[in-house]
C-alpha cells in the first residue's frame, strides 16, 4: 500500500512512529509538508502537486495537521478526498473539532456530558453571565487556543470579570465555563481509533496548575476507564465524525464531562504512558479500511 502522511514536521515523535509502523507492515510511505502542496483543479480533473511533482497513486493519507494552519490543512485533505484517496480525518470533521463553540454545540445536541458553557459577544450584563455557570471559580478558553495556550482561572467574581472585559476589548471570541473543582487538575485522555478505545491515560497537572497538558509540565500515567467514560469517548468521536481521535474529559461527580476533542492527537504521551503501539494501531485502521468508497459527506449536518 502507497500511503502519504500530511506533517510540516517528520522528525516529530508522532510522524515518524507512524512512518516507522507503515515501514514496519511493508508500506510505501512518505511525508509531504502540506503547507507546501497546492492544488490545481479543472472539471473533473483536481490534482495535487508538491513543488513541480505531482501527488498521484497514494491509496491512503494520515493528517498531521497543526491548528494554525486548520484551513489550508483541511483544504488539501479535501483534494485527496476528491482524488478518491482514503483520509483517516476527513476535511468536515476537522475544521469542525477546531471550532471549539461547534465542537460544544455538537456534544451537546448530542446528550454528552460537558462543563456548563456560555458565549456572548458582548454581553451588557457580565456578572449575570458569570453566574449562568454557576459564578466563580470559572475557565475562560479562546476559542482559538490549543495545548492549553488561551486558557484562564479566574478565581473571584471581579477577576473574572475583568479578564473577561479585556478579551473583549481585544475583539477575541471567547468561552466562560464552569468549573470542576472536583477534578482536582487532572483530566482523562482517551485515544480512540476506529470505533474503540485503544489506549487511555490520566494527566495530571503540576502542584498550583490547574492545567493538565503534557505541553504545560504535566504528568500522566495509564488509566482503565470506567464503562460511563469508555462510552463517552467513542460517542464523543463519533459525533465529530472522528475515526481516529483523542478525547479529553474531567471526571466529576455527574459523570464524564468532555472538554475537547482533539482530531490530530500526538501519540508520544500516550504510547510512553500506556506502553501500547497507538501507531500500529492507526495503520491496521488504514489498511481495513483504504480501498472502500467514501463519499466527501457532512453525516453530522452542525
């Protein structure tokens, strides 16, 4: 099989794991950088070209895309879907997992557990807005934010506010959300391929870090989720229309709450942390699965 991984970077951890199992299964492989792929479509004829070479004859392509390049990410991978090339992300499901509102939106209609959350573009009244998630403490995310970056405590009603009037000011589109106290700074990440959980670890932010990510000096071990947690991974997933995903969520006394999805999670901190080969795992996916009919469809219609 002739596969192609999207990643700017091929020295990444998680790149050249991927490189190394579809090496390992007897592949064809290669990384393309695609930032530097454009696309040249007439009727019924799209193609991609990397410099002067043109991308043809892949039968599969794992994206490896960062957050600050999600459109022309997406862009690309829509072409390969248009080349008929099996994607293990597909272009809708990963612009929608970047939009953290929509991301909220779509759990919700779906009856999943999450922090309670508010948006407003300029509300007249903060301190009512405050309390509709229950008052302070309270997590304000930018909507735009990843690893963390763009994410703050606000401990008192006035700080709140104040971070809040700032944001604003700025014209940066944010979230107020409740607060899991009981959490207790560590959440649950759970890598889900095909349809399962296959690996799952606990990450726990660092003394006075409210914070989990690995990226912020957190730390992590392996988890055995509950039955309640394992099943709002997968419906998590599948209703971002993930095949392949990483999906965070505190535990509180309510049950699984979903912070995010994440549809390019890295695979350093859960394969150290569980000692599974997330890897192996991600390319028996693709070689289930290149080769059937796919069809470039929005199934999930937010």
């Amino acid at each position: 099989m002739k596969i192609a991984i999207l990643s700017r970077n091929p020295n990444l951890y998680s790149t050249s794991r991927l490189v190394e199992a579809c090496e390992l299964r007897g592949h064809e492989v290669r990384v393309f950088d695609h930032t530097k792929c454009y696309i040249v479509n007439e009727s019924r004829i799209p193609a991609l070209y990397y410099g002067n070479e043109k991308i043809e004859g892949y039968n599969a392509v794992i994206p490896r895309i960062g957050a600050s390049v999600t459109f022309y990410g997406a862009s690309i991978i829509r072409q390969f879907e248009m080349m008929k090339v099996f994607s293990t992300v597909k272009s809708v499901a990963l612009t929608r997992s970047r939009d953290k509102l929509r991301s909220i939106q779509i759990l919700s209609r779906e009856h999943l557990g999450i922090p309670k959350t508010a948006f407003a573009k300029h509300p007249k009244d903060i301190p009512h807005l405050i309390r509709t998630v229950g008052g302070a403490p309270l997590i304000i995310k930018v909507l735009e934010g990843t690893q963390g970056l763009g994410v703050v405590l606000a401990e008192t009603q006035k700080a709140a506010k104040s971070v809040i009037e700032a944001f604003m000011g700025m014209n940066t589109n944010i979230l107020v959300q409740e607060f899991i106290k009981e959490a207790g700074g560590a959440d649950i990440r759970a890598f889900v391929v095909d349809g399962k959980v296959v690996g799952a670890m606990k990450r726990q932010g660092k003394e006075g870090e409210f914070r989990s990510n690995l990226h912020r000096g957190g730390s992590s071990e392996m988890i055995k989720l509950k039955r309640s947690e394992n099943t709002a991974a997968i419906k998590a997933a599948n209703a971002m229309g993930l095949s392949i995903a990483g999906v965070d969520m505190l535990q509180s006394e309510r049950g699984p709450l979903i912070l995010e999805i994440n549809s390019s999670p890295g695979l350093e901190g859960i394969e150290k942390s569980t000692g599974i080969d997330i890897a192996q795992k991600i390319i028996e996916y693709v070689e289930n699965n290149a080769g059937k009919k796919t069809k470039l469809k929005d199934k999930v219609g937010v």
